[in-house]
C-alpha cells in the first residue's frame, strides 16, 4: 500500500503561519490533497500540543487519528469540502492520519563558529513528547515563545535529550540546504553531517531535501549515499500542503511509527521491508535559495557566474546569498553526469519519475507544479483567488484529491470536468515542459506553463539583469 506523507510543516502558533493551521483544517486539507498521513508540527508549543491532545487520538502504533465527535463535528458544519469528500474517500482511502512532529531551530557556537541549524523530531507518543518537553524545559529552552522555538542546544545536545527520552525518535535535519538555517546551509552549516552530529550522525538516516534542491542535487553528496532523502511542504498555509511529499511503501496493515523509521532506514529499498516509494518535487529552482544572489540589489546569478566573477554584489558590493546549488557545488563528490539520470514510466502513473542508472537503489522521484498554480496561469489570476479555489475544490472533490488530479487520471478526464487548457497545463507540468526563473536571496522563483506568453514585465527584468553582467 501506498501513504502519500507531508512531514514538515508549522501550526498557528509558529511565525508568519496562517492563523488556518489547526487540526480541523488540517484534516480538511488532507483530504483534499489526498494525504494520508500529516505532521502535526509544532509538538514543543505548550499551547498547540494542548490543541493535538484535544483533536487527535492515539491509535497505539505511533501514529494519530482525529477524533470521532470531531470529525462528525466537522462533517455537519462544513458542507462543501469535508462532507463531499468524505464521501468520496470512503469508497476504499483511508482516513487521514497524524504523526507528531516538531522541529526547533538550534543556534550555538562549535568549532569557532556560529551555527544556525533547523532540527525535525518525530515522537511515537504524548508520553514521550511530554518527557521530551520537560527535559527542554528543564535546560532553560523557553518552548512557548515560538511553534518552532530557537534553543540554544548544539545538535548533539539534541540528539542527547531526545534519546535520553526514547530511542526511537527520529533526528532529521530540516531543509539541509538552506543558506541561513540548515545543517549544509553556506551562511551557518557545516561541510559536513559528520562534523555536525559528531558520535550521533550515524543515527541521521535521513535528509530532508527542502524546496530549494531536488534528489539528484543530494544524490551527488558521497555523505548522503547511505541516507534516504525526504521531501515535505514546510507550509505555513493549508493549500501549500503536499507541495513536496515523500511516498512510503508498506504491506497492508501495517502503517505505524515503526514501519516509517523503518522505510527511512531503508536506503537500499529491500522492498520486502517498508521502504519509500518516490518522492514529489517542487522544482528547485522554484526555491527561494536555488541561485546565488542579493535582494534589495535585485542581483540574481547562477553559480557558474559568481564562481568565475566572486561573490559579492556587482551592484552595492555587499556579500552576496550563496544559494543552494553552488553549495551543492561546492560539497559534491561526484558531477550530475555520474548520476546518469533517466525517465522512466512509473508503476501505473500516467507520468515518468526520474532515476539514477548509478543509484539504481534510490528511490526515484516527480516533479510537480501545484494545481492551484497551474489553475491561477490558466485564469490568469493569483492562486489564492476565489476562482482559483473554486475549479480547485470542485476538480478535487472529482477526482477524490489534488493527488489523483495532478498524477494519476488522464488528461482527457480532466479536460471533460474541466477545461481543455488546465488539461493541457497539467500534461505540460507531467512532461517538464515548462520555464522557470530561478528564486534567490529569499524571492521564490516563478513557474511559467506558456512561457512563450511570459508578461512583458518579466522579460525586461530579465534584460535589466542581463545588462548587470
Ligand atoms: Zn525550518
Ligand atoms: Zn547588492
């Protein structure tokens, strides 16, 4: 059985979050995405894990189901999208279902320097987030000041406090190449996992990729070739859920904590064991982090350029943001051209996932583009539009989730319960046949569908940049 998993994202009681991140929405979200096991994020808040304690019931596996009176409760207040849904998940998908999971950002000093480093946890149970809780407590961490606190815990310490608690939570950096906040980042990281984690880094099994680089990117880290790689939303807003997702693959029945840690420690893919499937990308260049760059300049630049030219801005001459593909760059023990990557039809997916003919054991991966996105090109309008969210909801409620939309029905039932042009657009997205510019020093990178049809005003921006050189 196949789990579509979004591992990272943050509750209300987090910064710059939509005050919509509760449970309820969550769910409701789940269900239209079509994901099947959520995070709860944010289980350090003292606030929110009271919120998670209310909604979510523990099904004594690790993992978490929403509460019966709330799911009738939610049934009977919201007609459109959970009680349509829900009838159209209940022909064979299964419930939502929750994992606890927090991530705290540790800022310290070790080896001479000042390190920034953001941290994914993944408990098994109340019990053992409470302990955990304490024990942070106890060494000074003030856990309600943010849903994703700042602590001034080294990475081992974390690694020393929350195994103290249990072994069996999972340790995974977060976003682990992000410039300013990651374990690889080029502004506070480290060169490498081992430095970071010390005697605990062969207990990271895992990486998260974060938005801004995609599996090859990291398959390219000799590090990382006995590690599996996850992708996550990190969203801050219901609809940004499942913008990057990891598949796991487990027998029937036997969806828990334990057959998760067990497909991360997978990196082989021994398919008789849980192992992950394939993960769904954003296109990296869509990141906020993939060029080099400096934003108030608006100096956006590819690393091939700032490797020749330096890296200070051609505009102010400040320091430039080294982004995330020239520190892949500069940390890889091997070209893209080693990776021999290829397409490949997957399973019964109407679409091919991208694989690695020397890595034949990694798990292969999807690009995509959200379906509001692709919708909002169509309309020509902001993806957070009325009319953006109406074709949404109703497209989704068809084809019973965002999931099954973008991967799996036939264009031609699309175009039927849609439009020929989002039918088009979505079979554009599944071939790769779109333009992006790249995002830098914090500014996301856009997605075009018809870049032919790229507005005037982008262009020039590009020729202004162009002029810069
Ligand atoms: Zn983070
Ligand atoms: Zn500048």
């Amino acid at each position: 059985m196949q789990i579509i998993a979004d591992l990272q994202l943050h509750s209300k009681y987090s910064r710059a979050v939509s005050q919509n991140m509760i449970i309820p929405k969550m769910y409701e979200w789940n269900l239209k995405k079509g994901i099947g096991l959520l995070a709860t994020g944010d289980w350090t808040h003292p606030m929110w894990i009271r919120e998670l304690k209310a909604h979510l019931e523990e099904l004594g596996n690790g993992l978490l189901k929403l509460k019966k009176e709330i799911k009738e409760q939610l049934i009977k207040t919201s007609e459109n999208s959970v009680g349509t849904l829900k009838q159209v998940h209940s022909d064979g998908v299964r419930d939502p279902l929750f994992l606890l999971s927090g991530e705290v950002s540790c800022i310290y000093s070790h080896n001479g320097k000042v390190r920034r480093n953001h941290i994914l946890l993944f408990a098994p149970s109340f019990a053992v987030v409470d302990k955990i809780n304490a024990e942070l407590t106890k060494r000074g961490c003030n856990l309600s000041s943010d849903g994703r606190p700042i602590l001034g815990l080294s990475s081992q310490q974390i690694c020393e406090v929350v195994w103290s608690v249990s072994e069996e939570v999972l340790v995974i950096p977060a976003h682990c190449w992000t410039p300013w906040f990651s374990l690889f980042g080029s502004m506070s990281g480290y060169d490498s996992l081992t430095e970071c984690f010390g005697e605990y880094a062969n207990r990271i099994y895992t990486v998260e990729t974060g938005l801004s680089s995609d599996p090859a990117m990291n398959w390219r880290i000799k590090e990382l070739d006995q590690r599996t790689i996850i992708s996550c939303s990190d969203s801050h807003s219901g609809p940004k859920l499942m913008r990057e997702a990891t598949i796991f693959a487990t027998p029937e029945n036997e969806f828990s904590f334990a057959s998760i840690s067990t497909a991360l420690k997978n990196y082989e893919r021994d398919k008789t064991k849980p192992y992950i499937g394939a993960t769904l990308e954003f296109y990296p260049e869509e990141g906020k982090y993939h060029f080099d760059g400096h934003r108030n300049c608006n100096v956006r630049l590819p690393p091939l350029e700032t490797k020749l030219k330096g890296t200070i801005c051609p505009v102010c001459g400040k320091p430039m943001t080294i982004g995330v593909l020239h520190r892949v760059e500069d940390l890889a023990g091997r070209s893209e051209a080693d990776l021999k990557l290829y397409k490949k039809k997957l399973g019964d997916f109407p679409l091919s996932a991208i694989y690695s003919q020397t890595f034949p054991r990694r798990a292969p991966y999807i690009m995509m583009v959200p379906l509001q996105e692709i919708i909002a090109e169509v309309f020509e309008v902001q993806s957070f539009s009325k009319k953006v969210q109406e074709q949404y909801d109703s497209l989704v409620a068809v084809f019973s989730g965002e999931f099954n939309v973008l991967f799996k029905t036939e264009t031609a039932e699309i175009a039927r319960r849609s439009s020929e042009r989002i039918a088009e657009g979505i079979a554009r997205v599944r071939r790769g046949d779109i333009s992006i510019n790249p995002g830098y020093d914090g500014v996301f990178g856009t997605v075009k569908i018809w870049p032919d049809e790229i507005d005037v005003k982008q262009a020039e921006d590009q020729k202004e940049q162009l002029s810069l050189l």
